[in-house]
C-alpha cells in the first residue's frame, strides 16, 4: 500500500517524507538552504513538523503541500541557528502536492543548488536530508534509485483524499516522519527530487521508515520547479491555486435523497476548505479524526432527520467554525448549499471547485434551502483559511 506523507504531528505520527543524507553522512553544502517546517493547526488543537528547502534567500520555500495542508500558522526555522521565521502560503497544487510558502522577513539565507531530474537513471546513488521524527534537526539517510518516471496512487492509511502522482523517481531510501519536503540529493549534493510518498510491501502506513526497505517516491526537481514558477506568474488554474485560500468556514456532506429522513448532523463529512478543518479522521491535514465526517461521528450519522425536505443534491452544512464567514452570514447545520455566485452546487466536491477559485475577502451569494425546506440567498465574506 502507499501513502502520502505528511509531517509528524504531537498527535500522531501522521506523516512525512523526504529521503536523506550522503554516503557517509551529508555534507555541509548539501544540506545547506534545508530548513525545518512547524505546523499548527488551530481548529484542530495539533501540531506538525516539516521539511522545506529554501529557492531564494528572502525566504521562498519549497515543500509538500501535505506539509503546510490545514496550518493555520507555519514556522520556519534554520537549524543550527538562531533564525525563525513566520511563513505563509504563496501557492500551492493539491494535486502535485506542492507547495511555495514565503517567510516573513527572511534575508541572507542560503538556498539548495538544484540538479536536472531529467538525467536521473536507475542505479544513481542518492541521498537526502529531513527533519526526521520532528527533532528539529537534519538528519541523513541514503540510497539508490530503483525506478523514474513511476506513477502512484497515493492516499492515508485509511484510504481516504487519494491522489494519483506521475513521473516519479522511485528510491530504496529510507523514509521518517518529519522528512516531508526535504530534498533527494545526487552523488553531487545537487537536489533532484523532493520526496511525497513511501510504500513498504503491501502495507499502507503513515510515518512508515524505521528499519528500512521503504520504496521512496520523489517529485522530480524539474517538475517541482515549473509549478514554482507558476505561481509565481500568479497563473491560477485548476491544479494550481495562487494566494491565500478563501475561507467559507463550514463542513459539509452529500444530501441524502429526498424522504430518506437521514441524519443531516453527521454521517459521512466533507470539508471544502481543506483537511485542517475535518476530512477523514484524527489528522489535522484531512485525514484523521473527523467529528463531522468519515469517523466517529458525535453528532449523526445514526439519527432520523426530517422527511420529504432535504434537497435531493447540494453540500449539507454538518457544522460550521464558530465566528466564521458562513455562520456569521446566518447559515447553520443542516442547511443545505444549492449554488454560490449562480453557479449550482449539487455536491461537496463541487463546492470545493467553486472555492478554489474565490480569494479571501471576496463577496459571494450563496444559495441554500434551510431546515424548513425554504430556498434562501445570503452575501458571504469569505475569509482567510488554511491552505487546501
């Protein structure tokens, strides 16, 4: 089974990645521009820890998006030094899983010295360098590429928020929680991949690494690269998302078919605005303990709503953030949304599309049919939210 890492929580070893080290330990340019990543994740109580590799001594940095998915706050810190910084997310692709955090007031730092991952072959000795085991220090590991230009389907231990990666460069390096976003370095020290995923048999766990034989999956340098610049053009697409993520403040399921009299306030949750907020379970980026959504639901799942008036389609509002943009506008559990700015919403996942094209700040109308069986039009102010 594989997984998407992505950073070691104080909760649970949720995830992370990134290979490390050179043959007999990494040297200090190699591990020159690496930094370690602090995550919190406010609307959850939990925290998580990273790899990121420094692009520009302003403090641009390159990461997984599973890094930075859900922080409410991101740190920086340099190790071996004194230097720690604020970050937040310039961009990101959920789909790539990569993501460009700035970090604020950064001067002087030193960068990593990319490589050209179009030149990697089977064989190649490889190290890489992380924040295994979130130390907050960088620790090495080592080993070989055993494949390129392999694609995955990666997602949590639960089998939840699946993604399929292409084009990877596949190691026998092994791999520790809080490696995520390190770099996969050549005999050279040159970076040529950033580490995402990780496999061990046919066993799918987060964290996996410990006595070795993990297969490594590494997102080519060059590829990386390209999004990076991207979104520094500000070039918004469907993958790609530039700037701050609007926040509508709401976690949300499918609508149950008309009359079935299924439970609104629970049941199977589905959070629009990233995993920070719900998704699959006891992980802060999505994956973990969901009181709204795919676990051990508190609040439904098992109970009677009413008959014959809740919207055959639509995203169900199962509960929303206190103090947040949809509940200061009125809406409230077992709403359901039906359209934003006119455009129909008959589905969690197409209220997340709707959203990942709206910035913090911008007005939308939301239309929803309330508890009563009444169609409602509301103004919503989306606000500043995790990254997706």
């Amino acid at each position: 089974m594989l997984t998407i890492f992505g950073a070691l929580t104080s909760a649970a070893m949720v995830a992370a990645w990134s290979v490390a080290s050179s043959a007999q330990g990494a040297s200090r340019s190699s591990s020159s521009g690496v930094v370690v990543i602090e995550s919190n994740f406010g609307y959850q109580g939990g925290q998580g820890a990273g790899t990121g590799m420094v692009l520009t001594s302003d403090g641009e940095i390159l990461t997984n998006n599973h890094v930075v998915n859900g922080a409410t706050t991101i740190r920086v810190i340099v190790p071996g030094t004194d230097k720690s910084y604020s970050a937040k997310v310039v961009g990101y692709s959920v789909t790539d899983d990569v993501a460009v955090i700035k970090a604020s007031g950064a001067s002087g730092l030193d960068t990593i010295s990319p490589g050209d991952s179009s030149k990697v072959a089977v064989g190649d000795a490889v190290t890489a360098l992380g924040n295994a085991g979130g130390t907050g220090s960088l620790t090495p590991a080592q080993g070989h590429v055993t494949g390129v230009d392999q694609t995955i389907t990666a997602s949590d231990e639960s089998g939840g928020d699946a993604e399929q990666l292409s084009g990877l460069i596949e190691t026998d390096a092994n791999v520790q929680p809080g490696d995520s976003g390190g770099p996969l370095l050549d005999a050279s020290g040159h970076v040529i991949g950033m580490d995402s995923a990780a496999s061990t048999g046919n066993q799918f766990a987060f964290g996996n690494g410990g006595s070795g034989g993990a297969d490594g999956f590494a997102i080519p340098i060059n590829h990386a690269l390209a999004l990076v610049r991207q979104i520094e053009s500000g070039s918004s697409t469907s993958t790609v998302h530039v700037g701050g993520t609007a926040f509508l403040g709401v976690q949300v399921e499918a609508a149950s078919t008309t009359g079935s009299g299924s439970d609104q306030s629970g049941g199977y949750g589905y959070d629009p605005n990233g995993g920070g907020y719900g998704g699959y379970g006891y992980d802060p980026y999505g994956y973990g303990y969901d009181p709204y959504g795919y676990g051990n639901d508190p609040n439904g799942g098992s109970s009677q709503g009413s008959s014959g008036t809740t919207p055959s389609s639509g995203a169900v509002i199962a509960g929303t953030v206190d103090g947040g943009p949809a509940a200061k506008a009125g809406l409230s559990q077992g709403d359901t949304i039906t359209s934003l700015d006119g455009h129909t919403i008959d589905s969690p996942d197409a209220l997340t599309t709707a959203l990942a094209t709206k910035r913090p700040g911008d007005q939308v109308s939301v239309g929803y049919v309330d508890q009563n069986g009444s169609s409602q039009t509301v103004t919503v102010t989306l606000g500043s939210g995790p990254a997706k």
